[in-house]
C-alpha cells in the first residue's frame, strides 16, 4: 500500500495485511504507533547490517570504512527515499512519537560511528558526531528531493568525508582525545 499517511487508515492497512483490524488496533493502538514500529525495525535492520559490513571492513582505515558506510547509507535511503524522507517530516498526528523516534535515531547512529571510530566517550565527541549525522540527513534530504541523482553519490560521500575530517581536525584543535590517529587516517584517504 502507497498513499500518503494522512490518507490511510489503520484499518485499512490491516485489511491489507490480511490481518485482523481488532488484533492490529489492539497491539499497536494507534497508526502513529504501527508507523513509528515500521520505522523502529527498517532502522533496526540497517543498524545490524551496517554492524556486520563495518566487522568486515576493521582492517581498512578509518576513512575508508567511513567511505564505505556512507555509501551503504545512501543505499538504504535510495530503497524507499520519500518514506525516508517521511520520517523528518512528522506527519499530523505523528509530532511527539516522531520528534523522540528522530532523537533516538541520532542518538544511535551517533554511537555507532563513535564506537566504530574509537572515539571516546565525551560531550564534544557527541556534539562533533552529531552535527555530523545532521549534516548527512540534510544532504541525504535534498538528494531524495531530487529523485536520488546516482551521479551525486560520490560527490555526498566525499563532501560527508571531508565534512567529518573538519569536525576532526576542528576538535583536535579543541582537544579532542585520540583525534590524531583517525585524521591521519582520513588524510591519507585523500
């Protein structure tokens, strides 16, 4: 089913589930909760297999896995960009479900390239990495806007590298512990 939120109701989205409107009302309650639950297992997913694509890559550079992940990122956006796109608009009646499901999405893939970028455990770490994720999502925002052009993908990936290398290099001048390795790391990417 592909109709814009407003005009779905969650009884017809269990009717072609084949499944039984009282059971569907009764576990989700609301079409906010079944929308922002849809939302919370695609995420989910990616988060597992970005985990398992970047154990796969530990023995490339920072930089490199960094490359990588974004690319794979921008894959996930491409299979259902508007629904991606979807989930930073809020639809009506969706307001404070969708601003907390934003937060913990930052929040998780904040940690996650924290974790995959040994970075510590600080409150400039956080707030470098989370203008980092901010920026991705407005880059990734207006390449949904314009149908997700393939030849932009290296030109987003490359300006979400240099983008983090600034933040880096920014930091460390800040004195942001252990930023020195992953810099030369994102330099010699170059």
């Amino acid at each position: 089913m592909v109709a814009p939120y407003d005009q779905v109701s969650l009884v017809s989205i269990a009717r072609a589930a084949a499944a039984s409107d009282a059971l569907v009302l009764r576990h989700f309650e609301t079409k906010a909760n079944l929308y922002l639950s849809v939302w919370e297992r695609r995420l989910d997913e990616f988060f597992t297999v970005q985990a398992a694509a970047d154990d796969a890559r530990r023995g490339l550079s920072a930089g490199d896995r960094l490359t990588a992940g974004l690319r794979d990122y921008l894959d996930f956006v491409a299979v259902r960009p508007r629904a991606w796109a979807q989930q930073f608009l809020a639809p009506d009646g969706l307001t404070v479900g969708a601003a907390e499901f934003r937060r913990g999405w930052r929040e998780r893939h904040v940690e996650l390239i924290r974790e995959r970028g040994e970075l510590p455990d600080d409150p400039l770490v956080h707030t470098v990495l989370s203008g980092f994720v901010a920026l991705n999502e407005a880059l990734c925002f207006e390449w949904v806007l314009q149908d997700c052009p393939d030849d932009q993908r290296d030109t987003i990936v490359s300006l979400s590298a240099a983008a983090l290398s600034a933040l880096l290099t920014q930091a460390k001048q800040l004195g942001l512990p252990r930023s020195d390795r992953l810099i030369g790391d994102f330099d010699s990417d170059s």
